[in-house]
C-alpha cells in the first residue's frame, strides 16, 4: 500500500533533498560528528544563530555587568516579553499574549491555579490518559492545594486503541462538571495531533475554560491560539524551538484574560514601568507578562533569541509542509519495506497527516528497546519510550531524507542480522 507519492529506492532519497525548499537550513545547524540525528522533539540541536545569541549575552554580563539588565542588546529586563511577541507568529498570539518565562511545569502551575476555580458541582479537571507525566502531577499537585481529592476531580479521557484520542469522547465528557480542560497539542508517544481549534470551539460553548500544552507542537506545527478562542497554553523551547537544555519556556494567555489575577504571584509579573517602586502591594502587568514569578533565567535563555531565526526566516507553514512530507516519506518506507515478518514494524501515529505532528512512532511488539539500542550504537539518534516505542523525529530543518532513508536501512540491516541481540535488555535513565 505504498504511497504513489513516493519510492522505496535510495536514489530517491537523493531526489527529495535536491529539491527540499528548506535545504539551506541545515547548514546552519551544528550536526553532532557521526550522527543521524532524530530526536528534534527530544532535544533540538544548537544553531549558529542560537550560539551566536548565547555568547553575546555572556559577553554582556562579562562587560555590563547589571547595566546589561537595560543596555543589553536585548534588555534583559525587557526579554520575556521580547522573545513573547518574537515567536507570537508560530502560535497565532496578539500582543502581549505570549510570553518567554518559567519552564513547562512551572507555567502549568501558574495557568491552571489561575483558571481552576471549583464551584459548586463543577469541580473536575478534564485531561487525558495519554497525556506527559509531569502535565498530570501539575494538575493532581493543584488539586489537592484546594483540599480536594485527585483521584475524584481528575477526570481522564480514555484511549480505546492505547495510541490515540478521539476527539469525540473528550468533547462528551465537557459535562457541567468540569470546571477546566487540559490537554495536549499533539501526544508525546503517538504523535497524534489534537483538533485544537475544535475542541476549543467546544468548550467555550459549555463555558468551560481549556488550556494546551504544545510542547510537542511548537516550532514545526503553526497554531492560531488567539483566533481560535484558546484560553492559556503553555510549551516548552527546547524541542522543535531548539532553545537549548535548560531555556526556558513560553506561556500563553488570551488577551481577554488580562484582567485576571496570576495565581502564582511573583515580582517579574508586576507592571513593568513600575516593578523597582517595590510595592508590597502586587500589581500584575496587563498581559501574559503578569503570569511571570521570578527574574529570567538569562543566560540560559539566550540561546531562544538566535533559536528563532531559522525558523522563522523558513516559515512555521513551510516547516510544516516538509514535515509532513518527510513523516509521511518515513511512514511510506516502513510499510513498503518492514512491515511484514521477520520485521513486524508497526506504524502506531496516525497516517492521516492532518492527525500528526512532527514525529512518528514506529512499534514493534518484540526487541523495540534492543533494537533502538542497535540503532544508537551505528550513530543514529532515535528514543524509546516504553513499552514498544521507537520514536523518529525529522527535524524539517536540518533531517534529510536520506536519513530518513538510512535509519529505515539501518532498521532492516539489524533484524536481518540480529545484531540487537548483542544489547542489553536493561534501559539507562534516559534513552
Ligand atoms: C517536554 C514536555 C514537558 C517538559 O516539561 P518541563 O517542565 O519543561 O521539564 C512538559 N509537558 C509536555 C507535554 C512535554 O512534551
């Protein structure tokens, strides 16, 4: 059931690259020696761009000292709110809607003990099974800050098939008892991608307040946060964005909600003109800048600044075309070459592209640790999540399909020779 798009050859491979629009990009990426790198949802790689940024605010704390908080090239004190309105074109936000603060947890914190207000019977938070771990203890932790019980007021969409949601089923379980909803863009281990713009159009509908969490998303699946009526998102930088390990994330705030009071007060929230008054009376800043708690994480956050030039200079809508295609590519190469025994390979994303987002979780009942294993061990970059899950991320800026190409080759080569075997079946911290 081949793709007629597409041809199992190797030379074909050749013939995509030659005429990928988005070929340029990856040349200004810093591809790790010996590798095949694709783990872009994990981790993105380092850009010239992004090293450039890094540098030139160490180098501003090296010459400014605390002057760089204002005379920066890019004001430290001004940066979360810059690096917001900066990538406000990947997500759909109006000003102010966006801003670069916190880490993913800690936003979701701050979102959800804002917009979580139990009354009366309406006390539940929807979420979903299949959602990332740290995204459910956020909620369980806010839940219980209210004196009330997790295991009651959270209420999980199930997945009939493991993989996937149906959209359906969340939108039957927005029942007047749920006072918020909160869910992902797209699913870490599938890669299915939610229908965001309905789902939010469903909950306003029954008044029910819904937040995302786009950390799967941002950087390679555009977004309209602010035409579709979202209430709060929030994502980290460090995926697809290529922010850097530690960079801090974004959060998101419909501009209707400026008037709210954060729920996680914190300085860098105050209205900004007037934060060094040093009021003990808190003021929050009329815009998604009111949900910041403390002083940016600066140098680690620089990175983001250079970060999102590539991206924006391709386009998020063309990143996303060449995302769809290389998936797609991927997908294609799977079922023509390693779909029957003794390779067993199962596509467990959705394969309509419009369900998908950037990467694709290719399952094998036995060996898939192993195999992962063997394929880290001849340079490529994959990662495992249990139990059955190679996940392949091809970063539309710097993955060709070449690669694509040799990491289905390389699949085949290690079930035909069972080098696998030679690995252990014991899994590191992190893999
Ligand atoms: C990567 C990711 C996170 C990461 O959370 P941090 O607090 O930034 O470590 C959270 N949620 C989802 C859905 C993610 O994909």
């Amino acid at each position: 059931m081949s793709d007629p798009q597409f041809s199992p050859g190797e030379s074909f491979a050749f013939e995509l690259d030659r005429t990928d629009p988005l070929r340029r990009f990856r040349d200004r990426f810093f591809i790790p020696p010996g590798t095949v790198y694709l783990d872009g949802n994990s981790l993105g790689l380092l850009s010239r761009d992004a090293e450039r940024t890094l540098f030139r605010v160490l180098e501003e704390w090296r010459t400014l000292g605390i002057r760089g908080w204002l005379e920066g090239k890019r004001p430290w004190f001004t940066f979360a709110e810059e690096m917001g309105a900066k990538a406000a074109p990947l997500v759909g936000a109006e000003s102010g809607e966006l801003v670069f603060t916190g880490t993913t947890t800690v936003n979701i914190h701050a979102l959800v003990s804002t917009f979580y207000r139990p009354e009366g019977k309406r006390t539940r938070i929807l979420a979903d099974l299949l959602n990332f771990p740290t995204d459910l203890y956020a909620l369980q932790g806010q839940v219980r800050s209210r004196g009330l019980d997790p295991e009651r007021e959270i209420v999980l969409v199930p997945s009939e098939d493991g993989r996937t949601l149906d959209e359906a089923k969340i939108v039957e379980a927005m029942t007047d008892e749920v006072a918020l909803v909160f869910l992902p863009t797209v699913l870490y281990r599938s890669g299915q991608l939610l229908d965001v713009q309905s789902l939010a159009d469903e909950a306003r509908r029954r008044g029910i307040p819904i937040g995302f969490d786009a950390s799967h998303s941002a950087g390679v699946v555009p977004h309209e946060f602010h035409r579709w009526g979202v209430d709060f998102a929030v994502f980290c930088s460090y995926k697809y964005m290529s922010g850097g390990p530690g960079c801090s994330a974004f959060l998101y705030l419909n501009e209707r909600h400026f008037g709210l009071k954060p729920g996680l007060p914190g300085w860098f929230g105050y209205v900004k003109d007037k934060q060094f008054d040093m009021r003990l009376e808190f003021e929050s800043a009329p815009s998604a800048g009111g949900w910041q708690i403390s002083s940016p994480g600066v140098l680690g956050s620089s990175p983001i600044e250079g970060a999102l030039d590539p991206i924006l200079e391709a386009g998020i809508e063309a990143i996303r075309e060449k995302s769809v295609r290389i998936t797609s590519y991927l997908i294609d190469l799977i079922d023509a070459r390693l779909a029957g025994p003794p390779y067993d390979f199962r596509i467990g994303s959705p394969r309509d592209p419009r369900r998908r987002g950037g990467h694709v979780a290719v399952e094998r009942r036995e060996e898939a640790l192993r195999i992962n294993e063997a394929l880290k061990a001849r340079g490529f970059v994959p990662d495992f999540r249990p139990p059955d899950v190679i996940r392949i991320a091809p970063a539309p800026l710097y993955t060709t399909y070449h690669e694509v190409w040799r990491a289905v080759q390389a699949l085949k080569e290690i079930v035909d020779g069972r080098e696998f075997e030679r690995f252990s079946r014991e899994r590191k911290a992190i893999s």
